[in-house]
C-alpha cells in the first residue's frame, strides 16, 4: 500500500511566461474583446484575483502553465455568475427567442460605459454632526449647492457642500430620522422619518418647522419617497405598513393620510415609477416585489427569482430604477446585487464584489447614464461596476466606519457619502 503524494510546485522557479492563447491550446482564452473563448481555467484563475486569493492564484497558474490577464473573461464575477444561476450565461439560442423589445434592451445593456464615473476622492468635511451619520441627500436645485444630513443625534442639518457652512439644523423629530427625500418640484420642501415612528413634512421658506408631522407607524419609519408629481408621498415601517399621503405641494400643510396598506413583514425599501403610476415595494424575507396602482390602489406580485419558484434565499434591502425605467437594481442581504428586468424579472446582471449580510443596510443607486451602478459594502467601501460587463471597476476607499448612505449629484458629476466615523465625503 502506498499513498499518491502530489508535488508541491516550486514558487522558486522561472515565472510563468505563457499566456492564454499561446501556441495550439485552442480552448484557451484569447485576447480580443468579444472573440475571447473563455475556459473553466481561466474562470477560475478570475475567481481567485477577484477573492484576493492571489497566492493560491500563484500556484494555479505554475501548475497550469498559463498566466491570467484580464481580458481573458469577459465579465466580472463569472464563476459566482454561473453556481447563482446553475447554468451559463444565456446562449445564443435563448436570446433569439426573447422578443425584439427585450433583445434590444439586451443590447443596450452590452454598450459598453464612457469611464464616466466618481473614482476618487474629491472632498471632506466633518463636524456636521456630533454622531453616527444616517442619512445623505443633495438637493434637487442645482442653483444651489445644498445637502441634506441625518444622524443619530437627531437633528437634521442643511448644509452647504462646497464650504460646509450650515444652513439649518433641524430638530422635528424625538428620534433619529431614518430617511430623507427632497421633493422634487417644491425644492425647498423635505421629507424625512424617524425611529419614533413620525413622518414630517419641512418647508424650510417658511415657519415653523415641520409643516406638518404625523405619528403614522408604531415603529421605527425606514422610508420616504416623494411621486414624481410632489404631490404625493409615502413612507414605510417596521411596523409592517405603508402610508400613502397627498396633498398640494405648493401649501405642505395641506396633506393628508390618505390610504394604510399592510404586508406580512418589515418594509424595507419602497421607489415610485418615473410614469407615477405605481408604487414599488421591497419587503424583508419575501421573493416578491410588490406594485402598487396608485388610483385603485390594487396590488400586483413580481416574483424576484428568475425560474419562478417560491424560495427566499435573499431579502431585497434596497431598490433604484434605472434612467429609463426598465430595470431596478435591487440590493440584497447575501452579497450580491440584481439588476432586475420587471417586464419579466430576468436577472440582466449579477454584481458580486461588496460585502452585505443579512444584518446589513446596504444602499445603491443608478448613475444618470444607466451604465454604472454603486453600493455601499460592510468593508467601509463603496464598490462600483460596469453595467455592461458586470465587472467591478472601482472600490471608493476614504471612510474608516460603516458606509450609510450616498446619493449622486443631479447634474455634476459627482457622489456624495456618510458613514458612521461622522464624516461627509464627496467623490468624483
């Protein structure tokens, strides 16, 4: 009896100095953008750089004889891609069966982005506030060059950007306000809700602040989001409810509760279409999305797993539609995020790279173009990726706690973030 020892390689030996493509390995992976034959090796050899198991990528690539470049996957997380959905990506002949309105969405999700996204730090500023910092918000008025902040020290303050001269320091609630939403037609008016339940209306032209504040949940209110209208809003709790309001923005004292819907489970992230016709709604341990018909008021069901079973296997923690209003990126507990298709909740992409589990309150958004998206991750990180090859493209290092929140600007070129180490931080 004797046992197979298997050797060791040598990490001594000359380097590894053949690359995918060489000589007659006709399977190999080939330089050449969309020609590149992708291998089970080389996917794996990506999985390896991009789990930063750079030693063990070492010792692959001795053994194997072939050295690992970039362009030898096409896409970013591919083997995670594939074990997610236990089959490739879809094949030639599945995408001639999609209808010409979703090969054309397809197609525009494959133009490739223009390098136009925030990649380093521009500027930062603390002393806002005195805690924990929850929440971010630019103004919609690009006049001017405002912020919305909250924090655990519950106040709510206005500041100017550029100089961080405080404009405002709002204290409307008994607790820390969870969420804030300018409104976008009246842009000196905010909407923000706390842990305390309450939901306020400010309008920060005119005394007193709030306008008008209402105790609508027995429990911490995670959200409020403005119709595209500004005559509309809602907000959502733990408590298991949403609350629709409605009223004329141009006379905030004006609004009213005028519809209470219940769910089975926590709300955690609600968004309006750009037509304003529904209301999309995320709630925690469910494989549904749920839509809401803001004149019937009639709820329909998306199921959030392609193949249409009725297993959770992730909670969505935030949604964001994308510009034109065909897809959502929606957040998950479970280190990924989806971009959605919701004409028929295909998955159109995969994004692995940030780190969120289900204790974790993780935020994205959509760039202005739709061609990268943005998350933050438990890593104190935010990790962006390129919507056309679903490659992680840049991880946006400069807080030292937990990223909250961050927004992009309306019309620079510019993303704002906060974080629990009590600073405000401006990326371009």
């Amino acid at each position: 009896d004797f046992k197979k020892v298997r050797q060791i390689p040598n990490m001594s030996e000359e380097p590894v100095t053949k690359y995918f493509g060489e000589e007659d390995e006709a399977m190999d992976g080939e330089e050449g953008g969309d020609n590149v034959v992708e291998t089970p090796l080389a996917i794996v050899m990506q999985f390896l750089l991009e789990q930063g198991y750079t030693e063990s990528l070492k010792i692959l690539e001795t053994e194997s004889g072939k050295k690992y470049y970039s362009g030898a996957v096409k896409k970013g997380s591919r083997l995670l891609t594939i074990l997610d959905e236990n089959a490739t990506m879809k094949t030639l002949s599945s995408f001639s069966e999609l209808s010409l309105e979703h090969r054309a969405d397809e197609e525009a999700l494959l133009l490739p982005g223009d390098n136009n996204y925030v990649k380093e730090k521009f500027h930062s500023f603390e002393g806002v506030h005195t805690a924990n910092i929850l929440c971010f918000r630019f103004s919609p008025d690009t006049e001017q060059t405002l912020c919305a902040t909250s924090s655990t020290d519950k106040t709510i303050k206005i500041t100017d950007f550029t100089t961080g001269e405080l404009k405002h320091n709002l204290a409307i609630h008994s607790g820390p306000a969870l969420s804030l939403a300018w409104n976008p037609v009246a842009h000196n008016v905010i909407a923000s809700c706390s842990m305390d339940g309450a939901v306020c209306i400010t309008d920060l032209s005119h005394p007193p602040f709030p306008a008008v504040q209402w105790k609508s949940h027995a429990k911490y209110a995670v959200r409020v989001r403005w119709h595209p209208s500004g005559n509309m809003l809602a907000s959502a709790s733990y408590d298991k409810t949403l609350c629709i309001y409605s009223g004329d923005i141009s006379n905030p004292a004006s609004f009213k509760v005028v519809r209470e819907l219940s769910f089975l489970s926590n709300i955690e992230a609600i968004t309006f279409t750009h037509d304003g016709k529904k209301l999309i709604v995320a709630v925690r341990e469910d494989n549904f999305l749920h839509l809401i018909d803001l004149t019937t008021f009639d709820r329909e069901k998306l199921n959030v797993n392609e193949n249409g079973d009725n297993h959770v296997s992730f909670s969505i923690m935030d949604i964001n539609l994308t510009p034109d209003g065909k897809y959502l990126l929606l957040s998950t507990d479970s280190d990924r995020l989806i971009l959605f298709r919701i004409a028929d909740s295909h998955h159109a992409r995969i994004f692995y790279g940030a780190s969120n589990d289900e204790f974790s309150q993780p935020r994205n958004l959509v760039s202005p173009s739709g061609k990268y998206v943005y998350s933050t991750s438990q890593d104190n990180q935010i990790c962006v990726w390129d919507v056309s090859t679903q490659k992680l493209v840049a991880n946006l290092k400069g807080h030292t706690a937990l990223v909250r929140d961050l927004d992009y600007h309306p019309q620079k070129s510019l993303l704002g973030s906060v974080s629990f180490d009590k600073s405000i931080i401006l990326w371009k």
